[in-house]
C-alpha cells in the first residue's frame, strides 16, 4: 500500500515518450518463441516425451527467425538487431544467460537432492542456499571495481571459474554430504555469479545508445529469467532422464524384473515421489524400491550437474574468445558512442 501511494505521488506518468508504434506481431512472436524454447528445452531429454519436445524446438526455431525477419523490417522494433549484433552486447549477453541459469539451475536440481537424498526439511533446503546470496551481496562491490581496473573479460571468467568450481563440488555429493559442504557449495557458485553479474550487464548497457536503454534492461532481465528458465528445464529435465534411466536399469537387473508389469515400470520411472507412492502400494518391496530410487536419483542429480558444468566451461570458451581485452573493450565501446552520435 505504501508503494502505490508512493507511485501516485512522485512516479510521472510521462518522461521523454516518443510516438514510435509498438511492435505488438514482434511482441506476440517472441512470447511464443519463448515457451516452445523452454518446454522443448524441458522435455526433450525425457524419453516419453522427447518426440514432442523435438517438435517444440522445431517452432521455436521457425519462430526466432520469423521474430528476427520481423525485426529486421519492423519500423520501430522491439530489439534492434544492428546493437544486438555488436559484440560487446551479444558475447556479454550470453555469458550472463548461460552463468545466471546455472545458479538458477543448480539450485533448482540441488533442493530436490537435499529433501529426498539428505533428508533435509523445507526450511532446511532454503537455509543451505542462503550463502548464495551471502556471495552475491559481498563480492559484488569489488567486482564493480574489477571491471574498472581490468575489464568485462577478465571480471566475467573469473567469475566462471567460481561457479565451475561449485558445480565440480557438487558432482561429489553423496547421502552422507554435511550441511556445511553442501552450503560451502551454493556459496562459491554464488560468489562467481556475483563476479559475472556486474561486468555482464555493464557492458551490455555501454553498448546500447540512450534511446535503447530499455532494451538493455529488458536483456539483463533476459540473463536472469530466460537463462533460469532454460537452465532449469535442461537440468531438470536430464535428472528425470538420468533418474529414469537409472531405475530401468536396476529393474532390468532385478531378480523380479520379469513379474513387474510395464505400468508399475512406468510409475516407479516416471519420478521420486511417484516412485515413493509405488513403494507404499507394495509393503513388501517398500526397501529395495526406496534405495533403488534414492540411488537413481543421486545419479541423475550427478548428471545434471555434470551437464550444468559443460555449460559454465563452454561459456567461458565464449567469453574468452569473443569478448575482448579490455584496451580494446574501451576502443569498442567509443566506437559505438560515435557511431551512435552520428544517428
């Protein structure tokens, strides 16, 4: 309530509006492009429903080049491809989408092994990822002042080399892994996302001419919520895959494999909880069932962050190729003041 009064007071309800038409086809198409990206991110390593994954990649494929065709010969276009091409917004930008999801990522894939593996409360599981935040908060001062002193490029893969390093202590853990640890883990990714954070919306925003400014907003605000949704639909979706997998295998080598029914299969695949509902209904498998989940869920967890890991080292192949030095991130980002001068 003390906000709206506030709004009504002191916020305008005009400052510096032009009478550009808003590019609503741009609009609606990005939208679509958006969630046939990230559904088909979540479900196409997921064996049953991989075919229908497939198809949403395809349309968002077909999508994003609609959405660029459109942004190409739009009159006022929701997002310039001319900035988006230059290299101190793209490589940036992408850095940022790829270190911003595996936080979310992590976290995401982490809390499901804490309650299930560890045996941790709700309350528990939130508690261990405080530290994450305890990172952000302390190391994002001086990485404000890092960029300053040796650039975007720099900042940005040291901050990589943190959250790598949070994903590999991640891959060793276990149902006996101490809350301490597990904190110490959340803690180091979050120190690295707070050294990727700065630099990654810094140089996005010293790309961007002043009358674009809200696409570099809305592209920091991309960094956060598209590379969280994807990365957590990819994390997800490959610890239900590694956890069905898993399962199946140990069914496979079973000494009762041939008298489980293909529906029981199916159940005890589909997830954790569905897979604890299964072993309710059969009291007298009820141990062998909840180790073999507990085991195919460890393994899944593990292949989530092993892929979680592949994603950070390939983003940091991508930020140190393609972003520069930082003499010549400072030449670049003159350029592009001069250019835009002259428009």
């Amino acid at each position: 309530m003390a906000a709206l009064v506030l709004v009504v007071l002191f916020v305008p309800s005009h400052v510096a509006e032009n009478s550009d038409r808003v590019d609503h086809l741009g609009g609606v198409l990005s939208v679509f492009m958006v969630a046939c990206l990230v559904l088909g991110l979540s479900t196409v390593f997921v064996p049953t429903t991989a075919t229908f994954g497939l198809i949403l990649l395809v349309s968002g494929a077909v999508l994003l080049l609609l959405f660029g065709w459109r942004q190409r010969r739009a009159r006022s276009p929701l997002y310039d491809l001319r900035i988006a091409r230059r290299r101190m917004f793209w490589a940036p930008a992408t850095g940022g989408l790829i270190v911003f999801g595996s936080l979310m990522g992590a976290m995401f894939v982490g809390q499901q092994f804490q309650q299930n593996i560890l045996g941790y409360s709700t309350l528990d599981a939130s508690l261990s990822i405080i530290p994450a935040g305890v990172g952000l908060l302390l190391v994002a001062p001086h990485s404000a002042r890092l960029v300053l002193a040796r650039g975007s490029r720099f900042t940005m893969l040291l901050g990589y080399g943190f959250v790598l390093l949070g994903f590999i202590t991640m891959l060793f853990w276990n149902a006996t892994t101490p809350f301490w640890w597990v904190s110490v883990a959340y803690l180091v990714i979050g120190i690295g996302a707070g050294f990727a954070m700065t630099p990654a919306s810094r140089a996005i925003t010293e790309s961007t001419p002043v009358r674009r400014v809200g696409m570099a907003s809305a592209t920091a605000d991309l960094q956060r919520d598209l590379g969280g949704s994807i990365m957590q639909g990819v994390l997800g979706a490959i610890l239900a895959a590694g956890f069905a997998r898993s399962f199946g295998a140990l069914i496979a080598g079973s000494d009762e494999a041939d008298s489980i029914s293909a529906q029981v299969v199916a159940a005890l695949q589909a997830s954790y909880a569905s897979a604890m509902h299964v072993a309710e209904q059969y009291p007298q498998y009820k141990d062998q069932i909840v180790q073999a989940a507990q085991q195919s869920l460890v393994d899944g967890a593990i292949a989530a962050y092993a892929v979680g890991a592949i994603a950070i080292a390939l983003g940091a192949v991508v930020v140190a190729i393609f972003l520069p030095r930082r003499e010549r991130e400072l030449a670049l980002v003159a350029a592009y003041e001069k250019e835009d001068a002259g428009r």
